[in-house]
C-alpha cells in the first residue's frame, strides 16, 4: 500500500507495531477492514492516520470502509484530534482538503505547525473570504512559501485588506529597520480627572477629545505598518494559534496592541479577558478601523467600559461599530460631538439621521404654548 509522504521536515511520529505491519502491506485483509472501520483497538491518532491511509487501499471495499468512517467522525473528536500538536500532516491535508471544517476546527487545522505547503495551497486556490483571513493569518508560513503567496493573490474572493497585508508583508518584512511601536492611544486626556468625563449627563458639553477619534485609513495604514517591522511582532508571527490565545491573556501591552488585530477571533477576543487591560487600551480598541466588529460589540457591551466618555464617543465615531450599538449611544453625547457626527460621511445614514433628530430636538427653542380661549 502506498503511503502519502508528508513534506519534508514534518515530525515523524512513534507508531504502534500493529500501525507500521499494515502500512507495511503484511497485515491480512481482515485486520485492513476492522481498521478501516473504526473498529482496532488503537489509539485515536494512530487509528485515524490508518484510515486515512487505507483511502490507498488495493481493496475497493476496505477504501469505502475507510472513507465511510472518516466521514462518520464526531466534530468534537475531530477538533481534539486537529489540536493535537502530534497530528499527522496527511490526516491534516485530509481533512482540510474535505471541505468539512469549518469554524474552530478550520481554524486548529490552518494554523496547525505541520499542515503542509500543499494543503495550504490547495486551500488558498478556491476558499472563501472567512478562510483565507485565516490562511493570511499564518504569516510565518506566506514568508516561507512564495507559492503560497501567488496562490493567495489568485483567488478573486481575497478581500482588499488582505491583499494589502500581503503586499506588505512580501515589501517590507524582511531585512528592514526595526521601528518601536507606539503604545495604543489613550482613551482620555493626560491628567484629566476620569469622573470629569465618566458619565457626562444627557446633552451636557463634555470635552472632545481628539485621541478618541477614529483613526483615518492612512493612520491605521501607518500604523499596522510600524507594528509589523517591531522585534514583538516578528515573534508573535512564529505562534501557532493557541500560544497567541495564551499571549493574549499574559502579554503586556504592544503584545495585545497586535494581538487584538489578529483574524482569527478566538485570540482577539481573548485580548478583551486579560486582567491587564487598561482604560486606556479599551479606548485605543474602539477607535480602530481594521478590527473585528464583535470586538468592538463587546466593548460597547461592558458597562464598565462604557462608563467613559472618550470611549463612548469613540464607539459612535468608528464606522466599523454595528449602527443598533451605535444609537443607543448617541444621547450621551455633547451636543457638539452629536453636530460633527451628523455630518461624518463615514458614519451611516441612518445614524447620523438619528443624531440630527436628536440634536435638533436639544437645540431649537421650545414652541410656546398657545393659551386656550375662554
């Protein structure tokens, strides 16, 4: 039987004895069919790396065995197995290749340190918008694999964002001065007493503050760029995807800088539980463009957070914000910041509809009440 040869460098696993006599070709049929079916007393990993084998199988009968309980596989099992750091680069390639995976189990298998080039690129020719984000994410593998990165730039459903990234990573990555990160902006004013800008009542004139504004697209631009060519950011790049969620709970501030960008949602999201997270970085978090929109739901979700003004003000000016989050926010600004935000074209129409009603309602004179005649 012919066995497929993973890529080389891949981590050669120990088998049990009964794995290598069939992959050897000296096992008798029987014992062929009752491991195609799932039935061998073997351990998870060395069962399913069988049955993905026997798909090679000279017996048409055991490769429909092999192929039905493959395809039988529950999704819990098969997450575990493709979290494994010892899974196998064939059981990888796959699965992946099935068009089967979605969600976290999608994500465990791309971004898996021993999916192999291929199975990238197989990957990369035809999926959808949602995987590609996460194959983009594995940027450590795009720098290694000038393939892989022509085969990105083939498939129309990458987005702009991602090919800009690529294009950046491809221009600029390699070999460039190092550049220091600058800390994320605060949400408030140095020095400005945080109660003066807590809770400011309904229609008072609290004070703009120019840092709670949302980032063009020219800075976030700049920015990303910066980042990008930081030693922290090298680092980040050579983490698989559970070491980043590790990070994203531990890490200092640059660390959850990058990391609240990162595309796959598990880790960004798990940016927002640090225990570390300042005020500061919490309003830094809602002025940007280029993150997940969940991120900033459940920032507009905290009270805690929202409790800020420079925060809340950020929320309502950042377009990425889901509008339903955005209205319920509009009465607590001042009415000068609710005058600027309806006539921000980037806010939606609907919005800023909502903020002219709302401002007209605060600042035209009361009608004067006719008297009844007697």
């Amino acid at each position: 039987m012919t066995v497929p040869d993973p890529q080389a460098g891949a981590t050669r696993v120990p088998r049990h004895p009964l794995v290598e006599k069939i992959l050897a070709g000296t096992a008798p049929e029987a014992i062929r069919m009752t491991a195609a079916r799932g039935a061998l007393p073997l351990p998870l990993h060395d069962l399913i790396y069988v049955q993905v084998c026997l798909l090679n199988d000279t017996l048409p009968g055991v490769v429909q065995a092999a192929g039905e309980s493959l395809s039988k596989m529950a999704d819990e099992a098969l997450l575990a197995l493709l979290s494994d750091a010892a899974c196998d680069p064939i059981v990888l390639d796959h699965f992946a290749r099935s068009g089967r995976l979605a969600g976290a189990a999608l994500e465990a298998a791309v971004a898996h340190p021993e999916i192999m080039d291929a199975t990238l690129e197989a990957l990369a020719a035809t999926a959808p918008e949602d995987t590609l984000n996460l194959i983009v994410t594995n940027e450590v593998r795009i720098i290694k694999s000038p393939r892989l990165l022509e085969v990105l730039r083939a498939n129309p459903n990458l987005s702009a964002d991602n090919r800009r990234r690529l294009t950046e990573l491809e221009r600029d990555f390699v070999g460039k001065e190092e550049l220091r990160v600058r800390e994320a902006p605060p949400a408030a004013a140095v020095g400005a007493p945080e109660d003066s800008i807590a809770a400011a009542p309904e229609g008072a004139e609290a004070p703009t503050d120019q840092t709670a504004l949302p980032m063009t697209e020219e800075e976030e631009r700049s920015y990303e760029e910066a980042l990008r060519k930081t030693p922290t950011f090298q680092r980040i790049m050579k983490m698989n995807v559970a070491e980043r969620v590790q990070l994203a709970m531990k890490g200092n501030a640059e660390e959850r800088a990058i990391l609240i960008r990162d595309t796959a949602k598990m880790v960004s999201t798990q940016v927002l539980k640090s225990p570390k997270l300042s005020d500061n970085e919490i309003g830094g978090f809602a002025r940007m463009r280029n993150i997940h929109e969940d991120i900033l739901r459940v920032i507009a979700s905290r009270k805690d957070w929202t409790k800020n003004y420079a925060t809340v003000h950020a929320l309502v000016r950042n377009p990425k914000t889901p509008p339903g989050l955005t209205l319920q926010f509009l009465p607590r600004l001042g009415n000068r910041d609710l005058k600027v935000v309806t006539g921000d074209k980037n806010i939606p129409e609907l919005v800023r509809r909502q903020a002219r009603n709302l401002f007209l309602v605060r600042t035209q004179p009361p009608k004067k009440m006719k008297k009844a005649a007697h």
